[in-house]
C-alpha cells in the first residue's frame, strides 16, 4: 500500500508540474502602459454624421417574416437617402442595385489583385407590438439625445451602413484610392435569410470570378463587461458562424369529440416528441475558433482559470460543464435545440388530426444538417412522427476562418489602432449573418461591428431602447477608416 501511496504521490507531483509548465508557457497579461498607442484623430464633422444616422433610423426598413408586409417604398427612401447624403460615393463609385440591395465597387489601383468585401444590411426587425411606449424615444424617430443615438437599427444593422459610407466618403475627399478593389455590398433582407439581398449579390461576385482576400460583416464586438474573469474590453473578431437549420416535426391521429379521446392523441404525441428532443442535447465540445478564443483570453483571466485553460487536456470536461451552465456560453460549445413554434386545435372541444412542432437548432462547425436530422429521429424514437426540415432558411456551419493570415492581422491591428485598451481576441457567431450567403466568394470571412458592447446593450439588439451612444458611432467611423488606410500601407 505504501509503495502504491508513492506511486501515486509521484503521478499527481508530475501532473502538477505538467499542468504549471503550461501556465508559465502562456503569454503575460498586459499592464498599464503596454497597450496599444491610439490612432491618429481623425478629421470628422461628428455633428453631420450623426444627424444622417438619425435620419437613417427614422425610415421603418423593416423585414417581416409575411414579406407581404414589406414597405418597398421605405427601402427606396432609405437608398435615396444615401444619395444624398454620400455624393462623394455615388459619384466614384459604381453603384449597382441588386433588386433593394445594393453594390458598390471602388476600383483600385491593382484591379487584378484580390479585393475584400464589406458588409451590412439596412433592413431591421420590426418592434414587438405592445412595447411601443416602453421605449425611451419612439423607435423610428431617430432622436439624438444625452449623447446617444436612439432607434431601431442604431445596432444592428444601420450604424454599420452609415459608418461604412462615411469612411469611404471621408477618404475619397483625401484623395484615397485604395491598393485594390474594395466592394461595399449592402443587403435589404438580412433579417428573414437574405435570400433575395446578400445571396443575389453574392450571385453576381461569383459570376464574375470573385475572390476576395476576405468578408468582413457584423457580429461580435468590443465587449466590455460581459466576458467573465477578463478585465480589460475583448474586440472579439469573430472567425466562423453556426449553422442554421429547423426541423419540422408532424404527427398524425383520429380527429373527433375531445369528450372520447384515443389513448394517443396527436397534441400528446407531439409534444412528447419535443420534450424527448430538448431533454437530449447534442454533445458538447470545443471546437475552433472557440478553442482559439480561449487561448487568447487565458492570460488574461486569474490563475485557476488560466490552469484550467492551459490545460484542457486534463480539464476539458470540467470547461464544459461550466460553459454548459449559461445559454451564452453554452451556445458556444454545442448545436443547440431551441423548440419555437406549436400548431394544433382550432377548438378546446375538439380533437386535431395534425399538430406540427418546429424545432431551431444552431450548429456548431462540424457537425451537418444531415446529423442534426438523425440526432432527432432517433432521440424522438416514433416512427408515427414524422421527422423533416421545416424552413428552406438553412445553412451549415461556416469553416473556421485561419488567425494566422494578413487579413485576421489587419483586423486585429486596427482595433487595436481605435481600441488600444482591449485585448484582440476571437470567436463565435451563435446566430446567422449575410456573410453565410458569400460562402466561395471570400478565401476567409469574419465577423465584426467595430463598437464598444455593454451587459445593457445586450437586451436592446432586437429588443426595446436600441441604441448607439455619439462616440461608440464615430468610433465605427474611425475603425473603417483606419482599416482601409492599414491596408493600403
């Protein structure tokens, strides 16, 4: 026993030198004074740009799932808007309209070299009826007010639009012509899949042999506050998106008189098929570029997290219980199942021969849609429900993007340029893009909305009070500028 005592003793001694090596082989965290040196000020009539935001938000683009619904004619103010108000734009640059959305193309100085693609939308999500008066100002009145730009789409997606045309409209008045050929596409149905915006656009850049050296479109941000144990704000550069796919799940039984029921009803039957499906997960794992992500943030967390991340090794299991345990996080981690719609019934007396479920799950790269339909069939185990895809909105998860290439350090150099406090890190889009539509069009594509993203911003992106503080939209500004300077140095 003694000798059994020993080895034992001398396992764990080992494991434990293992386990500090590794620490000590992570990079030491940043001090004060060893940040970044800000970028250059930038000459910007900040009152002008902002009232055009303003003005931006007051036209309602709105998508709604009924495209019957759509307001074209707000598409078309919104782009006369950009008319006006980008002359310099419209005049060097060729702008073509894909259907609502639009192209530009800024020829560059090499027309055979790769060029880069820059994304946004102008649509937005329509307000959820009812909660009109909880909003500070109304959402489509594009108030500006204690140093905040307040309004449906200040997130997501205008500001993004805007920001762009402002960089561009502010360089081509230096004289700036950029090295190579950069394309500024902006769709019009970003919030219902982008079928007939971002994929069209997409369309015509394949069909004339594009090939960018990469996308960048919206996602993650400069989060301050919200990554646990990090200090410092994360510009979180985001290398690859879920997956997205819905399942249709159908059952069928004798209708009739609800006072004389069969033992199975189609209602039971269904909803017993969804519980079954959410009380059976998908594994968890870690996958890039979330494994990326965790090594950059490691040195900047304490010490046990810092063990812990230096040695997934050993503990893995113990990272996915802990990430398992917050939706956030756990999105991160694995494809996740989200039950969202049930129809069934027209009357509490009778009986419906047919109820239908929809299940959403986000997929994590490396596991497909034809995996998250076997997973289902069999965690249902019914040959009575029938198991099928419920939306032609569906993607497969994107390839992680490299880290190690020009364009990721063009993108971590320049937010480190406007955020010189932050730590450049990366990560995962946990929901769906316009850069999924661009798949074959880019050798890499990330995801990024250069803006500062505060714990209370969180509920405001797609919810009540969106907004965008005056700095936080000119910081935009000044991040795509100094982004197409950087990359014609």
């Amino acid at each position: 026993m003694v000798k059994f005592l020993g080895y034992a003793v001398a396992v764990l001694a080992v494991l434990a030198g293992v386990c500090l090596v590794r620490v000590a082989q992570l990079p030491a965290p940043a001090v004060s004074g060893t940040v970044a040196a800000p970028a250059a000020p930038l000459a910007l009539d900040a009152d002008a740009a902002v009232r055009r935001l303003a003005e931006a938000l007051r036209i309602p683009t709105v998508s709604y799932e009924d495209r019957a619904r759509i307001d074209p004619g707000a598409l078309d103010a919104f782009v006369g808007l950009l008319q006006s108000s980008f002359p310099l734009v419209h005049k060097a640059l060729k702008r073509e309209g894909v259907g609502k959305s639009l192209l530009f193309t800024w020829a560059g100085r090499d027309a055979a070299a790769a060029p880069i693609i820059l994304t946004a939308h102008m649509d937005v999500v329509p307000v959820e009826p009812g909660t009109e008066g909880k909003w500070t100002h109304p959402p489509f009145a594009g108030i500006v007010a204690d140093g905040i730009v307040w309004g449906r789409g200040a997130r997501d997606d205008k500001s993004s639009v805007l920001a762009l045309l402002e960089a561009a409209e502010l360089l081509l008045a230096e004289g700036f012509q950029p090295p190579r050929t950069v394309y500024l596409a902006f769709g019009h149905d970003e919030e219902i899949g982008g079928q007939q915006g971002a994929k069209k656009i997409a369309e015509i850049l394949r069909g004339r042999n594009v090939k960018a050296e990469f996308l960048l479109d919206e996602g993650s941000a400069v989060l301050e506050g919200i990554v646990p144990g990090v200090a410092r704000p994360v510009a979180a550069i985001n290398a690859a998106e879920k997956g997205y796919f819905t399942v249709r799940l159908t059952t069928h039984e004798q209708g009739g008189h609800s006072s004389r029921p069969p033992p199975q009803t189609a209602v039971g039957r269904l909803a017993r098929a969804v519980a079954r499906v959410q009380d059976c997960p998908l594994p968890a794992r870690l996958e890039r570029p979330v494994t990326d992500m965790l090594d950059r943030l490691a040195p900047e967390m304490g010490f046990a997290s810092r063990l812990a991340l230096a040695n997934r090794w050993l503990f893995g299991p113990l990272i996915l219980r802990n990430f398992s345990r917050q939706p956030t996080t756990n999105a991160l981690i694995r494809t996740t199942t989200a039950p969202t719609v049930i129809h069934a019934g027209i009357k509490d007396n009778v009986l419906p021969s047919e109820a239908t479920a929809l299940i959403n799950f986000r997929l994590l790269p490396g596991d497909s849609i034809e995996r998250v339909l076997e997973h289902v069939r069999v965690a249902i185990d019914d040959d009575a429900v029938e198991v099928a895809p419920g939306s032609d909105f569906n993607s497969e998860a994107s390839t992680p993007s490299p880290l190690d290439n020009a364009a990721f350090g063009l993108l971590a150099r320049t937010a480190g340029d406007i955020f010189p406090q932050a730590v450049v890190s990366t990560g995962l889009v946990i929901g769906a893009t316009d850069a999924r539509n661009y798949e074959g069009v880019f050798e890499s594509r990330y995801n990024f909305s250069p803006s500062v993203l505060r714990p209370e911003d969180l509920p405001t992106i797609h919810g009540t009070d969106e907004r965008i503080a005056v700095d936080n939209y000119l910081g935009m500004i000044r991040f795509y500028v100094q982004l197409l300077r950087n990359w014609a140095a």
